[in-house]
C-alpha cells in the first residue's frame, strides 16, 4: 500500500487567507482525485497573540494595528 502524502496546514481560525487557502487545496486534490492519497493534519497558529479573550473594537483593532485613524477609516470606506 503507499503511503499517504500528508499535509500540515498552519492556520487561525479568523484568518481568511487561511479559509481561502485550504479551500484551493481542497478543490486542487478534488479535481484530481486524490482524496484517498491526502492525509491533513490541522496546526493552529495564533495571528494575534495579544487579542484579549473577549474581542476587540475592529476599528480599534485597525487603528492599532494599520496606524489607521477613526477618522480615516471612515474617509476609506466611503470611498
């Protein structure tokens, strides 16, 4: 029998880009139709490390991690 080709993805749970990712991975061995060949094995990965446990303001979240005033987010947004 051969082996399975195993696959570890790092990922957070919030991250988009991780969601994006996996589900490009997810059609690739679809389409080929390797399903039976693939083993995935979840690592998690914290992005930000310092989130206090009940959330943060996103405009607070941006403006401490962009520089972004309130004040231009707003001006960005009604772009």
């Amino acid at each position: 029998m051969k082996e399975k080709l195993k696959i570890d993805i790092v990922s957070d749970v919030v991250c988009p880009w991780c969601t994006i990712g996996y589900k490009r991975l997810e059609k690739a061995i679809l389409e080929l139709g390797i399903q039976d060949q693939v083993e995935i094995e979840w690592q998690p990965f914290e992005l930000n490390q310092n989130m206090p446990a009940e959330g943060q303001n996103v405009q607070e979240h941006i403006a401490e991690k962009y520089g972004a005033t309130l004040e231009q987010q707003k001006h960005h947004n009604n772009k």
